[in-house]
C-alpha cells in the first residue's frame, strides 16, 4: 500500500497543488485549450458557484510526506441539499496508477459521512476527457444519468455528461 496521508488543503498549500496540476498539463488543454494557468490552483482552493455558502467546499488532498500527489474537490449541498458534487480529482502524473485516486476517492467518502441529507455524490464527465476518466468513474460506482448540458471553454466544445452514485458508508465496502 502506497504510504500517503490525506488531509484537507487551504490557501497555504497552492504552490504545491499547482505544481501537482502543471505534472498534468494535457487535462487542462482537453478541458480549456491551454496548459493551467497560473492561478488554477488558488481557484480550485477557492472557488464555489455563486449560490454556495464557500464552507460547503471541501478540498482534500493525499500527501507523501510534503508532496501532494493527488487532490479532489467536492461541493456538498450542490447542485441540491442532498447532493455532493465532485468537480476534480486529479493524480499527479508521477504518481499513476499507484491506486490513489480510488484511496483518494475513499477518503473523500469517509469526509462526507455525517453530511446531512447527503444522498448522492456527483460528477460532471466532459466529452473531450471521457476517455480517460469514465473507467474511473465506473470502478467507483458512478453511472451516467440521462442529463447533458453544452460545453464550451474557448474554443474546446463538448458536451457535460452528470454521472452520479450512491452516498455511502465507506466501511462498509471492507
């Protein structure tokens, strides 16, 4: 087992969650066009929609001793009380295919126990990363719903499938 420790990030630890996004620049071009900017890590910290109270977010973090290598951010209460939405879970791209973005994914479960209400968890897969990151979903139990909106960023045009699992305990997965 990969020896990591999970904790939640604040804007104290940007510098390293940008240098975890720049190891995967080809995510950022499927998704923008363009390499991540320099200001990518702070908003991922930081941003919430308009209509979300900012302490909804939650945004978590494996470290291997001081570098982080894999990071997730989740919306709870978004789009609705009884969703959370997961908006990134990204690996750095040393650190592949080591199982942490499903450890990651269990932390990320064991955070929302306890959220009132929380019935499902939520992702948006976009057209031009689905590829990639449908396998992923699919091991973690997602499954597409039947809603897609446009996408569009610059000129990348795709489409959003929401794909969306179960709340669960996750000790009960054993």
């Amino acid at each position: 087992m990969v020896d990591v420790s999970g904790r939640l990030l604040n804007e104290h630890d940007v510098e390293a969650l940008q240098e975890l996004l720049e190891s995967q620049p080809e995510y950022a071009e499927q998704l923008t066009g363009y390499p991540p900017g320099p200001s990518d890590a702070l908003s991922a910290v930081l941003s919430v929609p308009p209509d979300l109270d900012p302490a909804r977010k939650r945004a978590l973090g494996l470290w291997r001793g001081s570098a982080l290598v894999a990071f997730a951010d989740v919306l709870v209460g978004y789009p609705d009380p009884s969703t959370a939405y997961v908006g990134l879970l990204i690996v750095h791209r040393r650190h592949t295919r080591q199982g942490l973005g499903r450890r990651l994914h269990h932390a990320l479960d064991s955070l929302l126990v306890g959220e009132p209400g929380l019935k499902r968890l939520r992702v948006g897969v976009i057209s031009t990363t689905a590829g990639a990151s449908e396998p992923f979903w699919v091991a973690m139990g997602y499954q597409p719903t039947q809603e897609q909106k446009p996408y569009r960023y610059a000129h990348v045009v795709g489409t959003v499938t929401f794909w969306e699992r179960g709340a669960r305990d996750p000790s009960a997965d054993g």
